[in-house]
C-alpha cells in the first residue's frame, strides 16, 4: 500500500516529501483528516476582512486553506519542527509563533 502526501502536499518537519510525521504524546497532538478540514472550513466561512488565531496548527492542513481565504492567520505552535515548517512555507498571510512551555 503506498501512502500519499501529507496534508498540503509538503514535506514534514524536515523530513522527505511525502513522509508522515507521526504525532509527538508530549504535546497530545491529533492531526485534522482531510474531510474534516474541508467540514471546519465551510462551517465557519472565513473572508478576507478577517484574523484568525490558530492554536496547534500541527502540519498545516486546516492553516493553508484558512489562509487561501482569510485576510491573516496567526498560528502558534508547541512543537518547534512544525512551526519551522510552517515559517518555511513562506505563506504571506501567516505568522507562526512557536510556543515556549514553561
């Protein structure tokens, strides 16, 4: 059985093109499945005269369609792999703020 890309079609965290990132229990991170993605964006209906605050946005799949749609998005992260991931992507529309834990 062969696996597709990940949500967005981008790489994870440094890894290759198409690899999964499995999911860190330190942070209690659950990644968004693509139907559910698609559920979320049409629910809330975000426009271009709006801001939205995105905490965990883990690999990006609902940040990247909110973006396409939203005038900002501000995303912030726990996990400093994914959040470089996200600043990688150089979305213009997105500010991603990794987190610190005390």
């Amino acid at each position: 059985m062969t696996r597709g890309k990940a949500e967005g079609g981008k790489g994870e965290g440094g890894k290759g093109e198409g690899e999964r990132r499995k999911p860190r229990k330190r942070f209690g991170q659950h990644f968004l499945e693509r139907a559910w993605v698609t559920k979320v964006i049409s629910a809330i209906a975000p426009t271009s005269d709006q801001t939205f605050l995105e905490i965990g946005p883990g690999r990006g799949a609902l940040t990247r369609p909110l973006a396409e749609r939203a005038g900002r998005v501000v995303a912030i992260e726990i996990d400093r792999d994914l959040a470089g991931m996200l600043e990688r992507e150089s979305i213009p529309n997105l500010r991603v703020v990794p987190s610190i834990t005390c």
